[in-house]
C-alpha cells in the first residue's frame, strides 16, 4: 500500500461510495493501511464532493484514522520508563481536537513556570512554596474550578482549560503537577475518590520504605490550593460510606491519573448521550490497562 500513487489513491477514495457495503469495507481497509498519509487527500476529496454518502465516509475514515495514532501513541506513552503527565493529557486532548497545536500548550505552561520560578528561592519552607505557587497559578493567571459546568467535556482537555482557566480538580491537578514537577517540587497526585486531590511529599526522605511518614500535607486544586491533613480525608472518606485504602493517601501514577482523566470524560460523555465518544473512550481505557 505504502507504493501507491496519488492517483491511485484518489481512485480508491472516489469508489467509497459504492453502495455495496463489502466493496466499501475493502476500499476503506486499504485506505486505513495507509495512515495519516492518506488524510490530505480524504479531505480533498471531502470538499470536492457534492456525495453527502462519500462525505459521511471519509469523517469516519479520518476520525478512525486519527483515532488509530492516538492509540499507538498512548501505547508507547504507557511503556515509556517515566510517563510524562502532560504529554499524556496533550494525548487525549489529541483525541477531541486532532488538529491541536501543542505548542499553545507548552507556551502557556512555560508563562506559569517562569512566573512562579521568579518567586521561588531555596530558603522557602515546603508550605510557603506551595502558597507562592498558588497566588500565581489562582490569583495572577486567575485558574478556578468550573463549579457551573462541572461535568463539561471541556473541563477534562488540557488545552480547553489552559485557554479558559476553567476545569475539574483533575485537569488543574495536571497543570499544578506539571508546574511542580518543572519546579522539582516533591508534589504528587492522589486518586481520592470522587475528588483527585495531591500531597506534598517531604524530599530529604522521599526514599524512605514507608512513605507514609514523609507526607507533610495535602492540597486541593478546586479549592484554590488549600491546604488539608489526613484526617479530612478520613472524615471525607466516612461521609462517603468508603472503606479507606492506602492508594487513597499516597501519590498515583501518571498512568492511573491519565486513566483517571479518561473516566472522567466518559462520565461526562454519557452525561451528553453521546455514544461514539464513549465507545472511543473505553477503547482508549483499555489500550492503557491492557
């Protein structure tokens, strides 16, 4: 497939809307062999044609293709020997928006780092690093909880949320996580249910067996940062009728948080009825958990 001409491409494209249904699947079985090359000239053909048959086609074949990447792409993510978070949420951004340009999004964490890099020194307590990181990331560049539309697919795409400044504890965890991480601030995300939350981890024995004992506190990104012991998450846990589990005190993966992401979006799909994405999104799950 890869030696295929132009035109010979063109001439598959133009035979998709062929109403018999084992021509059409053949024809788009090729045409998805061919990947993201083929993607110019589908849409090419897209808006030549008057076909509402052959237009409908060729977006399935496009999403589908689209689609295929950013399975493969999480795939080599999830094998990656130190997932990087951000990269993981732009996949998933990548799945909603295929045209997403990433360096919007690296541009607009570059400005938050370097606004909080300027106001950091070594001398600083754990604490008063968190309170510096807060005033820049709620109070200068003005990040909230979207308590309106707190369900809103938007509010899970890492792209949408550093344009509107806007989203749920998770998708503002991702983006104070990644501050963190930039900074080596020892910060680390917790899979808390029904509300993702993060711990400050002290550094000097972060190594230690029991790292339990190295949890200073705990911070909540839909609270503007406040700041919290573990025995709010007790008293959260036993309001919630929730057996407590060490995973719901102690820092996550980059992987469980990108699964985490996707729940959410699945959660917020089925809210909107809507099918497809739901299908897509449990496909991407299980790409993950596989």
């Amino acid at each position: 497939m890869a030696n295929l001409t132009k035109k010979e491409v063109n001439a598959l494209i133009n035979l998709l809307d062929d109403p018999d249904e084992t021509i059409y699947s053949a024809i788009k079985g090729k045409i998805l062999d061919l990947g993201e090359k083929a993607i110019p000239m589908l849409e090419d053909a897209w808006e030549s044609s008057i076909s509402l048959l052959l237009q409908t086609r060729i977006e399935n074949i496009i999403h589908r293709i689209q689609f295929d990447k950013v399975l493969e792409s999480l795939a080599e993510w999830k094998q990656m020997e130190s997932p990087d978070l951000l990269e993981g949420a732009t996949l998933i951004a990548r799945y909603q928006y295929p045209e997403l340009d990433e360096t919007k999004i690296t541009e607009g964490i570059k400005q938050l780092y370097q606004d909080v890099w300027l106001e950091m020194n070594d001398q600083l307590t754990a604490l008063e690093k968190v309170r510096v990181i807060n005033h820049i990331f709620f109070d200068v560049h003005r990040f909230v909880g979207n308590t309106e539309n707190y369900t809103a697919p938007e509010n899970s795409y890492i792209n949408k949320v550093l344009e509107s400044k806007k989203g749920n504890p998770l998708s503002l965890a991702i983006i104070y996580l990644t501050l963190c991480q930039k900074l080596n601030i020892s910060v680390y995300g917790v899979n808390l249910p029904q509300h993702f939350v993060m711990v400050y981890i002290d550094e000097l024995i972060f190594a230690s067996d029991n790292k339990e004992d190295n949890i200073m506190f705990y911070i909540n990104p839909f609270s503007k940062g406040a700041i919290f012991s573990r025995r709010e998450i007790d008293i959260f846990l036993n309001q919630l009728a929730i057996e407590p589990q060490k995973s719901f005190y102690m820092p996550c993966s980059n992987v469980e948080i990108i699964k985490r992401l996707i729940r959410n979006l699945i959660t917020s799909y089925t809210n909107l009825d809507d099918r497809g994405k739901i299908s897509d999104l449990k496909e991407i799950l299980k790409t993950l958990n596989s």
